[in-house]
C-alpha cells in the first residue's frame, strides 16, 4: 500500500498553503493505492513526533473511510469519521512547529473491520481500537519549519 501527495514530496517541505503560516490552513490532496482488497476500512494519522509535547502533536484522526478511498482531495472532509486532533477538534490543523524543523508523518492503515464511530475519541483510541485489526498500512513524511 502506498500514501502520496500532488502537494509535496516524500521528505520534502510541506507548502504553507496547508500550514499556520496561511490564515485558513487546508489539508493537502493525498492519494492511495494498492489497498489490499480485503480492506473494510481506513484510517489516516498526520503526527508531528518532534512536537515539545509528551508523545508529539496529532494534526488528523480520520478513520472508517470507505475502502475505495483512493483519494482526499485538497480542502475537503473525507468520507468517514474525524476524531479529536491535538488541540481537540475534530477536523485538519496544519503544522505549526514552535522552532525549528519538525517531522510530519500521515501513516495510511488499511483494517479488516469498520470501527465504532463512538469509540474513537483521539489518535490513542483509534491505535488501541486498530490493534489486530491492520492489514497493511503506509506513510508519508514531510517536513516544515516555522
């Protein structure tokens, strides 16, 4: 399975139209492909570990996307569920860091099962609510600095 941006590059520098430094950040198109055909569901993390916080900084929970997802186009909801980021609001919040270089990874997890949409607060129940349950999962890192 495989996660790619039109809006960067993998390790590359993530464009300011989706970050702090624009007044009304949206998220990057990203794309997917080779999701295994048994797949019920997927979700999306965008974390930053290098945040000065205890574990990093959660941007985007998504989870419980259709599994012919293949694609979130830029500025758009994407079908399925959002949970809480790390500022506790359940939508996109773009990169931010405080200083320096920070790390941005958005993993893809392809499950075999469709989760509790009740369930699913945080980035820390969507992991434990995943456990058993991937399939096969990808990642995109990108950097940014403020």
């Amino acid at each position: 399975m495989k996660i790619t941006s039109t809006s960067f590059t993998e390790g590359g520098n993530i464009p300011e139209k989706y970050t702090c430094k624009n007044p009304n950040p949206v998220n990057p198109e990203l794309k997917f492909s080779g999701v295994p055909l048994e797949t019920k569901s997927l979700a999306l993390v965008l974390h930053d570990p290098d945040a000065p916080v205890a574990g990093g900084f959660t941007h985007w929970v998504v989870y419980d996307m259709p599994p012919q997802t293949r694609m979130i186009a830029e500025n758009s909801a994407p079908a399925g569920m959002q949970a809480k980021n790390g500022a506790g609001t359940n939508k996109y919040i773009g990169p931010c860091p405080p200083s320096g270089t920070h790390r941005y990874f958005f993993k893809l997890y392809a499950l075999d099962t469709v989760l509790a949409a009740n369930s699913i607060q945080n980035e820390d129940n969507l992991i434990t609510a995943m456990q058993g349950h991937i399939l096969s999962e990808a990642e995109l890192m990108a950097k940014f600095s403020h």
